[in-house]
C-alpha cells in the first residue's frame, strides 16, 4: 500500500481538522436544547439556554482590548492567504510543468511521458488494455502508476518480464528523476454470448 502524497495528506488533515473542529462547536450548542440538557452527566460543559457563539459579553470584552483589533486583523489576513494559495495549488495540474532532460534544453511533459509508457504496455503480448499516469513530486522524483489489463487466457507471469523492462527503460529514461513504479494487473472481464 503505497502512502498518500503531500498534498493529499494536506488536504485530508485540514478537512479532518475543520470537520472536527465544527463538530466539536456543533455538539456544544445542541446541548443548549432543553430536552438534552438533562440526558448530559453532570461534568459536561453544557452550553445555557439561548447560548450563541461567541458569547457577546466576552467578544465586548475583548474589543476593549488594545491588542484585539490589530491581532484579528492580522489572523484574517494571515489565514486567507493561506487559504488562496491552498486553494490555488489545488487548481494547478500536477502535469503542467515540464521535466528537464539530462540533453540541454530538452524537456518533456509528464503526460507524454505516460503516454508514451501507456503505448508500450499495450505492445505487449497478452495485454488487452494500458494506463499509465506520471505525476512530479518534490526533489526530482517521479511517482508512475502503470495499470494493465490482460486478456482472458494471459497469465501474470507471461507479461511481467516485458512489463519490467518497460518500467526500467522508463527509470533510464527519467533520469536524473528517480522513478517510484507502481504496476497493476487487472484481468479482462470475459464476454460471455448471449442467445436471443
């Protein structure tokens, strides 16, 4: 099982984290609610009937506070622009950029690349259908996923020597990225006739 990538796990622990956070605020209020109230152990830290968040004494209090504006100020402007270019990293394709090749000046685009590794997979005999993926990771590593599919009667162990070669010329050919290789075999699912 290979682990998720940077900007996955990103993606997840802030989604976790916000989700939690409203469930948490969420719980609280809805003890506020009298017909659960009395269902709660004495210790909870129930919220009092026509609570709001945040409670409008405390937020008059803080206002008053010399340190209050400036510091919400810069708290809102701090995390919307974290926020924007979170949100712009999501925007950008993983294959936008180029990959510099050892020759000078030369470069070609990850999904040609997975194109390329797509075409001789499906060169090889017993495999029906190749899917390749090639995504750019920091520190001048390439993560591949090489799917195929093999034709009904094809065993694993008739293709995988060819397979191998092809994902090592492609670690050849990568360089000076090193390659994390990921090959799946799936097997063609079997039509079966049908007789009107």
């Amino acid at each position: 099982m290979t682990r998720p990538s940077q900007p996955t796990a990103l993606n997840r622990t802030t989604l976790g984290v916000t989700g939690l956070a409203l469930a948490v605020a969420g719980t609280w209020l809805l003890t506020s609610d009298r017909t659960l109230a009395h269902r709660l152990p004495a210790w909870w830290p129930g919220a009092g009937p026509g609570t709001v968040l945040p409670n409008p004494g405390r937020l008059a209090h803080l206002r008053a506070e010399t340190w209050w504006a400036p510091t919400t100020t810069a708290t809102a402007i701090t995390l919307t622009l974290l926020f924007a270019l979170w949100s712009l990293r999501q925007l950008r394709p993983a294959t936008a950029h180029h990959l510099a090749l050892p020759s000078p000046g030369c470069t070609v685009r990850p999904r040609a690349l997975a194109e390329a590794l797509a075409a001789r997979a499906n060169a090889v005999p017993g495999v029906t259908r190749g899917h390749a993926r090639v995504r750019p990771r920091r520190g001048r590593r390439l993560e591949v996923e090489l799917r195929v599919w093999l034709a009904p009667d094809t065993s694993p162990d008739a293709v995988l020597p060819a397979l191998r070669a092809i994902t090592t010329e492609t670690d050849t050919t990568a360089a000076p990225y090193t390659t994390h290789t990921t090959l799946r075999l799936s097997a063609a699912a079997h039509r079966t006739p049908h007789v009107r």
